[in-house]
C-alpha cells in the first residue's frame, strides 16, 4: 500500500484480523511509520504463507489465536514433526511480541 496498492491478500490476515485493519488504517492515515512497526512484527507470519503447507500454516496460527481449528481437509495432512514444531516457535514468539494495536 505504501508502494500505491490498494490493500494486499495473505492467509494470515484470518488468524489476525486487527493487526491486519490496523496496518490498514495507519498507512491511509500517512502513519506509516507505526504501520511499518506493526508490519515488521507480521512478516515472520505472512512468510508462512509461502510454503506449501501453507493451509496448514494458517489453521495453526489462528489455533494460536484462538479463532479456527487446525483440521485440514484431505489431501492435506496435518502439520507434523520438525516443520510444525518450526511453524510453532514463529507463531509462539509473534504471540509472546504481539503488539499494542492504536485504539
């Protein structure tokens, strides 16, 4: 949007909706700065989404938020093993960080 899009599309924006808006918001108010501090705290999440488990990644992360289940439908497979405990430290440490949206 700072570049001149209009808005983007991401999975993870399903997990955190009110990070997402208040990026939003900021950049349409020209308070790019406080949109960036947020948006930098999103990346490590929004680069969940360019993986092809990325369904898998989604579910997990809005586990974490307390919004969806981490089912999947077949073909998929659950997350497991290695690669889900990696997914989860970039979820649980984005939690731990998660920051104070502007009311």
């Amino acid at each position: 949007m700072v570049t001149g899009a209009d808005g983007w599309v991401a999975g993870l924006v399903c997990a955190y909706p009110a990070e997402t808006v208040a990026i939003y918001k900021l950049v349409k108010a020209a308070k790019v700065d406080e949109a960036m501090e947020i948006y930098r705290w999103f990346m490590p999440l929004l680069e969940l989404d360019i993986s092809p488990q990325l369904v898998q990644n989604i579910k997990l992360a809005e586990v974490a938020t307390g919004i969806g289940t981490e089912n999947v439908r077949a073909p998929r497979l659950p997350l497991q093993g290695a690669e889900r405990e990696r997914v989860l430290k970039i979820i649980d440490t984005a939690m731990k960080n998660r920051p104070i949206l502007p009311a």
